[in-house]
C-alpha cells in the first residue's frame, strides 16, 4: 500500500535520506542571492553595484565580480584575475604609460615640451608619438589620471589651466578647467595623487613653497579647490606623488632643504596631513610610483650622494618608514623621471644624470626587490615631465 505523506505532515527532513532525482525546484521565491548584470561595456570604479555581484560585458562575455563594493570606489575582478579599478600615485593602469611635457636644455635657454608619448606596458620597446599639450610645459611633473584621460596640473609657463589629453585619440590637446586661481596662482613642480574622482596636486611653488594641498574634479570642468595642507614645516617642491584607494601622498622634495618626509592625507577630508615616516634619505625629483599597496620612489637628487640609482618603498597600510627594493639597471643614477604605474610594475622614464638628459625607460616589479630593467626609449630626452597611465 502507498501512502501519501502530506505538507503539513513534513516537520524535518534529513538529506541523506533522499534519493533519486528532483524535479525541477522553482527559484524565484529565493531571496538575497548576488544578482548578475550587464552591460554593453566593462564595468568600472562608478559602476556601483552590491559585493558578491556578478557582471556581463554583452559585447565581448568577459564575466566580472564585485569584490568591494564602496560607493564610486568599486572593484571588479575579471573572471581572468585581473582587477578592474583604478587607483595609485599617479593613477595604475593596466596597458600603456604615457610622458606629457617637461624639459630639456639642448641648445640652451630650458625650453619646454610639448610632446606627449606612449608605450606599453607589456613589451620593452620605444615609445610612439600621441600628439602634444596644447602648451609647452616644464616643471610640470604633476600628472594625473583617470579612466580616459591624463591631466597635467601647474608648471612654467605659469598659468592656472589644467591640460588634458585624451588616451584614446592623438592630436593636440585642450584645457579642463582650472586649479584654484585664488589659493595656487601660478603653480609649478607639485606632486600629484589621484582618487577615483579627483585629482589632487600636493606642495609646490606659488610665488612662495606652499605646504597646500589642491584638487581638480576629473569628470568636471569647474575650477578646483583647496584639500588642507601638508603637515607642518612640510613645503616640498619636486617631491614624488603616490595613492592608495583612500588616500594620498607626498613625499621628499625640497624649498631652501631637502626632505626625507612621508606626508599621507585622506581624499574623503581636508584635514591636515599626517607624517608617517621617512624616505631613506633625503630627496627631490624622485619618480613616484605605487602598487596596490606600497609607494615608490625611484632615483632623485639629493646631497650626498648628488644623484640616486637607489629604488624605495613604504606601506600603505602601516605608517613606517621606507626600506630600499633595488636599483635601476647597472646602478643607473637619475633625477626628474616621470614616473608610472601599472598592476604589477613600476617605471621611471626621462630624467638628467648630472651630464645629459635621459631616453631611458627603467622598469621594475613591484612583488620582487630586485634591479630594474632597460624598457627602451623615449623619442625625447626630457626631464621634470608628467607620467601617466591607461
């Protein structure tokens, strides 16, 4: 005889005890599972979404996951492993650094540079051409970078506009807005840290060195504002920018003396800066660079000795002092190179090594100290130029 058991009937069930094949279950009574979106392009650090949330890109398939789920501050794994987010001391990027700007005195009387030049991050070769500023600019090594475009903050000659030039097409560039004309009038030779939104130029001279921290809004051409101040004493021209996802830094540099000072300032406030440690020496015009999570200063000019093969690291996320990670190829000495930064490698690109302006293109990686690598070649010797990546 069988005998039907009913619902009401059925107050446990172990599972062991089931056999044989289910039928099919409707899911739509289920509730608080992560959802899958899509989109006809990837996502990106404003593609807001929830942790745990799977994304489509529709055109090509590739499958995303949200493993962090902050406001404006996402982060989108790659079903591959690679990380779709973009953070770091001048931005990381992920295919290509860019050099806008700078100097050099061939022929003499410093004139500056226009020229802005790209390579891949992936393969050791010579740049190639990506057009020009739409102004020449020396001491204009505050360079930022967001998703699309590369920003280039202050620099001589003096002016307030803020240069922009587009990663995805070549030709001669346009402004995009200004910097605070009222609180950094004539800036030159800051260094810069990048947020998801905003831009951010640290120190520098204004008439006089200035302890000021600024920012720019990357998505808006409105003129920019005042983000606090570094900590006291701390009015570095030519020092090195870095970012981690939450905050910026400033570090080295020099007005009437050279610093060795680590200065670290929160995006989501203007507060005054906080000293957290020191360079191993002290420094200006080091290549700044960061990782997911270390800062890097590559090179530099300093006292003794006059100029750095010497390549250096602090935590993000522990307030110390930084720890030497290598050299630059066969001890290669060099001050003023631009810096950039991809997912997993640093580079120092131009500078001057005390008797002629420099092609060179150093790379190193970031999870190993060891000495770095030739990458190739500018087509522009240059120095005191702003780096950027895509």
């Amino acid at each position: 005889m069988t005998l039907k058991v009913q619902n009401m009937n059925i107050t446990s069930l172990v599972a062991s005890k089931l056999t044989g094949a289910l039928p099919v279950i409707s899911g739509a009574a289920v509730t608080n599972l992560p959802g899958i979106d899509t989109g006809a392009g990837d996502p990106t650090e404003t593609t807001n979404s929830t942790l745990g949330t799977h994304y489509i890109n529709s055109t090509t398939g590739a499958m995303f996951c949200c493993t962090d789920a902050t406001t404006n501050a996402n982060v989108w794994v790659h079903s591959g492993g690679f990380r779709e987010k973009c953070f770091g001391g001048n931005g990381v990027g992920r295919t290509r650094g860019y050099i806008a700007g700078g100097g050099d005195n061939v022929g003499g009387g410093y004139p500056p540079i226009a020229s802005i030049e790209k390579f891949n991050f992936a393969s050791g070769s010579s740049t190639s051409g990506h057009g020009s500023l739409r102004v020449a600019a020396y001491a204009s090594q505050c360079g930022v970078s967001s998703s699309s475009h590369g920003f280039v903050l202050g620099g001589i000659p003096l002016s307030t506009s803020v240069e922009k030039f587009s990663f995805a097409s070549s030709g001669q560039q346009t402004t995009h807005g200004t910097i605070s004309s009222t609180n950094f009038p004539n800036l030159y030779s800051a260094s810069g840290s990048t947020s998801h939104t905003k831009g951010y130029h640290a120190g520098g001279y204004i008439g006089a060195y200035t302890s000021k921290i600024g920012w720019i809004d990357l998505t808006s051409e409105a003129e920019g504002g005042e983000h606090g101040n570094l900590s006291s004493g701390y009015q570095p021209s030519y020092g090195s920018g870095h970012s981690s996802h939450t905050h910026g830094y400033a570090s080295g540099g020099a007005n009437s003396s050279y610093f060795d000072t680590i200065n670290k300032y929160a995006f989501a406030s203007n507060v005054t800066a906080s000293d957290i440690g020191n360079l191993t020496a002290i420094k200006r015009l080091g290549a700044g660079t960061s990782s997911e999570t270390n800062g890097y200063v590559a090179g530099g000019i300093g006292t003794t000795p006059a100029r750095f093969s010497r390549i250096e690291k602090f935590s993000f996320s522990s307030d110390s002092n930084a720890v030497t990670r290598g050299d630059f190829l066969n001890g290669r000495t060099t001050g003023g190179a631009a810096g950039m930064s991809s997912e997993t490698h640093g580079y120092a690109c131009g500078g001057h090594n005390g008797s002629a302006y420099l092609t060179d293109m150093n790379r190193w990686a970031n999870a190993s100290d060891v000495a770095g690598t030739d990458w190739g070649d500018l087509g522009t010797a240059r120095e005191n130029a702003a780096g950027h990546q895509f």
